[in-house]
C-alpha cells in the first residue's frame, strides 16, 4: 500500500453513537482521510466492501444480523477483498477470543481507546505512515477524544 | 473495599473518564447521595458464568456524556443519550468479566437495553449475588452493580464507594 494516501475507511458497529465515536477519534488521529462509510452490522459492511474501494475496515464483533467475525471469515474468504487489512474495535477482553482473531488477520483495539492507539494500530496494519498537515489536523484538547 | 468491587470501580472510573470525559470525584459527598435517578442501561453476559451489569445515573449527566462521546457541542437527541449510556454499561462490563472470571475465559455480552424507571431495578434484586459500586462525578453519581447467577464472589462483596 502506498504509505502516502488517504485512506478510506469502513466503519461497522451497530451502535450509531459508537460509529461516531470512532469517526471523530479517526479524525483526531492525524491520519490522512478519504472517505469514510458506515454500515450498522456485517452484512452491511460487505455491500459496503462490493461497491467501493475501501483501504481498511475498523469491525465491531457482537452485532446483530451478522457478527464482525463472521464478516471477517467472509473477508477472507472472498478473493478481491481478502488482503483487507482488518482492526477489530471492541470491548472484547479475552485473550482467548483475540487470540482468534488475531489467527484470522485482525489486529485489535480495545474500547475505550485513544487517538494515539488507534493510529498506531492503523499504521501498522495498513503501512500508510502519512499525516494531514498543520492547517488541517485538529489538534487535541481536554475535551476532545 | 473487596477485590471485586476494586476492579468494577477502576473500570467504571476509567471508561467515564476516557469515554466521556465525565471525571471521577475523590469522595461522595452529599450532594452524589441525593442527586435524582436519571436512568438506566444493562448488558446482560453468559460464560463461564453468566448475569448483567447495570449502571445508574443520579443527577443531570446524560446530555452531557453523550455529547462528550460524540464531540458535539449539544446534547444530542434523549435516544442517543441513551444508547450513549448503554456503550458506557457495555464498555466497563467488556472490561471488568475478564478481570473477575480470568483473562482467558470467553464472555458474550448483549446489546444494552435502556432502564427508564427506577423501580425496573429492582426486579434484580433476587439473583444470586451482586456487587455495587457508587462512583462521584462532577454532576452525580453512577451506581455501577454487577448481579451474576449461580456463582459466588469469592470475597464475599457488599456495596462500595469511592
């Protein structure tokens, strides 16, 4: 992946108010954005995957309809689409289960998490180690995310 | 304070704070003991042993969390601010089960579900064993209880403030 591009991302969680958090702590991330689109569980997130270009996907696990694990086996499993790099963002805490799907190609990132850790992660998924410049990065503050 | 309950409230400060942005306070102080009850969200989780968590506001926070969640200057509309909360129930529990039933132990853990009157809470009351933290905010207080069946805290807990 070309380290200097702005990345569209797939955000997938059931929770609108989860979707948000994730977008304004992306933002605040300092990584340079492209699109960024929203599906509300797994089966969303594939329609999402079939009519656009997506860089990364940041996945929920426990979901209605489908779960963000079976929508990574999906992932997988689909040749135009199974290198995506994938960031599981959950509440999940058993090593166990991370353990799984880490063994599926996911990285993790656990809630609550911080601009800082979500760059990170990102970075080191995708190789993509750009920031927006000066003028357009928010900068934080104490009551930002 | 028991072990338990220690876990529950360093979970229960921490996803405030980092979440939120809603600061835990140093002691409850009056004020915390007779703030209005607000509302109510639980999780329910199944494993190794299976209950809910639920964590009640008292005082006038809701508005304000969720628009710190969110990033928004205003508060957002009441089923957001709802659904705000029930990420917050479900965050502390996703963090406290694996600290209480072992870090390797597998939990499934429900969509939350909003409480909007208080004596719902009561229809808990009977299960096997619970324990309760109260945490002091800047505008309230947040009864944090995690209720499990057919298990047994090991240090026997009762109900715990900061």
């Amino acid at each position: 992946m070309d380290q200097h591009m702005a990345l569209n991302i797939l955000v997938v969680d059931d929770s609108l108010v989860m979707r948000t958090m994730i977008i304004k702590t992306l933002r605040l991330s300092g990584l340079e954005l492209g699109e960024i689109y929203q599906a509300s569980n797994g089966q969303e997130g594939l329609r999402v995957l079939e009519d656009n270009w997506v860089d990364l996907a940041l996945v929920d696990i426990n979901m209605p309809v489908m779960s963000g694990e079976e929508m990574i086996d999906k992932v997988r499993q689909d040749p135009g689409i199974s290198d995506l790099p994938v960031v599981v963002v959950s509440t999940e805490s058993s090593e166990t289960r991370i353990e799984m799907l880490q063994k599926k190609g996911a990285e993790f990132v656990h809630k609550p998490f911080t601009p800082e850790i979500l760059r990170e992660t990102i970075t080191g998924v995708t190789g993509v180690t750009n920031e927006q410049g000066s003028s357009g990065t928010d900068e934080f503050s104490g009551n930002d995310f | 304070m028991s072990k338990v309950q220690a876990e529950l409230m360093s979970s229960a400060v921490m996803t405030f704070e980092d979440m939120g942005f809603v600061f835990a306070m140093p002691e409850l102080e009056e004020e915390h003991h007779t703030a209005p009850f607000e509302g109510a969200a639980e999780v329910g989780f199944s494993g190794p042993f299976s209950g809910r968590l639920i964590i009640s506001l008292y005082g006038q926070m809701m508005g304000e969390l969720a628009a710190n969640m969110m990033g928004e200057d205003e508060p957002p509309p009441v089923q957001q601010q709802h659904d705000a909360l029930g990420e917050i129930a479900n965050v502390i529990c996703g963090n406290v089960l694996p600290k209480v039933g072992g870090s390797r132990e597998i939990f499934y853990i429900s969509a939350p579900r909003y409480i909007e009157q208080p004596n719902e809470l009561d229809q808990h009351a009977d299960n096997d064993s619970s324990v309760q933290v109260s945490v002091p905010l800047d505008d309230g207080r947040a009864d944090v209880t995690l209720f499990v069946k057919d298990w047994r805290f090991e240090d026997d807990p009762g109900t715990g403030g900061r």
